[in-house]
C-alpha cells in the first residue's frame, strides 16, 4: 500500500478524531481481552498474595498484595475505557470517507452526532483511566511509606518471616508481570508516526495540502496500564531482593523488608506522577468548552482542504 497523508475537512480545521488515529497501529480488540486477561490475573494473585503475607508476615508481600488490590479497580476502569475507544473507532470509520456522489460542493459527508458523542465519551474515559491510575499508585505509594516507616519506628522483634514463601510468590509474579509487560510493550504506544494508504487517492488537489501531525497521538490508557505494570514490576523486583536477603540471612528481617517496601514505594511514586502528567497533556482539550459540533482536530489546513476520492488501487 502507498504511505500517505490524507486529512479531508470543510475549508477550516477539522479534527481527525483520535481514536482513529490510534486505530492505526493497534488492534483495539486485542487491547481490550489483553486488559481482561490482566484484570483476571491480578484478581487471582490479590487472593494469593493475602494469603501467602498472613503465612509469610511480610509486609512487602501485604503491600503489593493491597497494591493489587487497588489495581484490579484501576484496571477495570483502563478496560472500560479501551472498549468505549474501541466502540468510538466503530462508529468514525466513516468518517473521512467520501461516496462516488462527493462533489467539489459537497465535498464530505458530516458524521452522526451520536458517533461525535462516543468519540468525546471515549477521550473522557480514556484521561480518567490515565488519571485514576496515576492517583491509585501515589495512593497506594503513600499508604506503603506509612507501614514501612511505623515497622522500622516500632519494629516488631518476635516476627518471623518466611523465606521461602515470599521468594515463590515474588518468583511467579515478576515472570507473568514481564510477560504482559512485553505483551504491551510490544505494540507501542503511539498512534502512527507516518501515515498509512487507507485506500484513497488524491483525484484533486486545491491549493497547498493539509498537513496531519500523528506524532503526538499516543494512546494514553495504553500508556497508563503499562507504566502501571511497570510500577508493579519495580516493587516485585524490590520484593526479590528483600525475600533473596531474608532467605540468606543478610540483615535483620524485618528492617529489611521495610526499606525494600520504602524504595519500591519511591520508585512507583515517580511513575504515578509521570502517568498523570501524560494522561493530562495528551487529553486536557476533552475537559475544555468547545464547539460540540466538531471533534477535535490535529490536522492543520492551508486555504483550501484537497478533495479525496476513493480509489481502487492498493
């Protein structure tokens, strides 16, 4: 297929909506069982990781165990989010598309306003997604600092933590948290940095032509489920390390576990922030007033916008 860049409009700036744009270079379908698949594991580990803290004593193990806990909410926000971006996807397919009827008058056929409406919906549930998952980590950081503090403050001298236990949890849980992470990596998270044939051709062209800037298109719920994962991962590694010290004896247990929960707690903080700050950046037009009989645009158009007719050449 040709690579190029085709942005239709009607003599101002029309937007093409960001969905579409994501639908690109990810298969949003795959995304949402993908996000299913995560929900269901960390419902399964929430009750392991319960149950192996109150056999352990470990802290860090309670902690990650109330951190999944917390993720299993965030995570099935981030799901209903994909699927509502997906759903918007569906109904703009349409969109910048033009039938055999188009003329230099009518140039390009307006969308529903219901398909408008879900595509807002969707930039809305994709920000809160991006947001309560930055909120959920600092949350769940802050309450982590507390525990780790008050046991290094008020440590609890007959505690015995078991080794072995914690190293098995923290073991299976570091390699199915990399798999997904791989998974989700593996896909990016911006929508295309060049353009793709979508089967059209330029049959005129008035004047200078549109220009479409993808490059900072990322799909942010993505981004915030992977950077969530990733703060997970951060405090699994740290799990390691305190269950490996523990097990050989290297220090006091219980010292131990409580600055391993403290720098895990450091780590997932700075990721919180980053979620947040690009979650916002990337959707802060979707709490803006404006005219919401347009999507929002990234297409920039000079003059007059080039008409685009379908064409049957690949």
């Amino acid at each position: 297929n040709n690579k190029q860049t085709s942005c239709v409009g009607l003599g101002e700036a029309v937007q093409r909506p960001r969905v579409m744009a994501l639908a690109h270079c990810w298969d949003l379908g795959s995304n949402v069982t993908l996000l299913a698949f995560i929900v269901a594991f960390h419902v399964v580990f929430l009750v392991v990781e319960v149950m192996a803290s109150r056999w352990s004593s470990s802290l860090s193990l309670l902690s990650d165990a109330i951190h999944s806990g917390l993720d299993v909410g965030t995570f099935l926000i981030n799901l209903w989010a994909e699927y509502e971006i997906s759903e918007a996807k569906k109904s703009l397919e349409g969109y910048f598309q033009m039938s055999s009827t188009d003329t230099k008058e009518n140039p390009v056929s307006q969308p529903r306003e219901d398909s408008i409406k879900r595509q807002k919906r969707a930039d809305w549930w994709e920000t809160v997604a991006g947001i309560s998952t930055g909120v959920t980590l600092l949350a769940s950081t802050i309450y982590v600092l507390y525990e780790a503090l008050e046991r290094m403050l008020e440590p609890e001298s007959d505690q015995d933590i078991d080794a072995p236990i914690l190293l098995i949890i923290v073991v299976v849980t570091v390699i199915i948290n990399g798999i997904i992470i791989i998974l989700l990596g593996s896909q990016g998270f911006r929508a295309c940095t060049h353009s793709h044939s979508h089967g059209y051709s330029h049959a005129h062209h008035h004047h200078s032509e549109g220009k479409c800037d993808h490059e900072d298109q990322i799909n942010t719920n993505m981004f915030a489920v992977f950077s969530h994962l990733l703060a997970d991962q951060v405090q699994n590694v740290a799990l390691l390390i305190v269950a490996l010290l523990i097990h050989f004896k290297i220090g006091d247990p219980v010292m131990v576990d409580a600055v391993g929960s403290i720098l895990s707690g450091i780590g997932t903080a700075v990721l919180a922030v980053l979620v947040i700050y690009t979650s916002w950046t990337n959707n802060r037009a979707t709490f803006t007033v404006h005219d919401s009989s347009k999507p929002k645009t990234r297409c920039q158009h000079q003059e007059t916008t080039p008409l685009i007719h379908p064409s049957s050449t690949n």
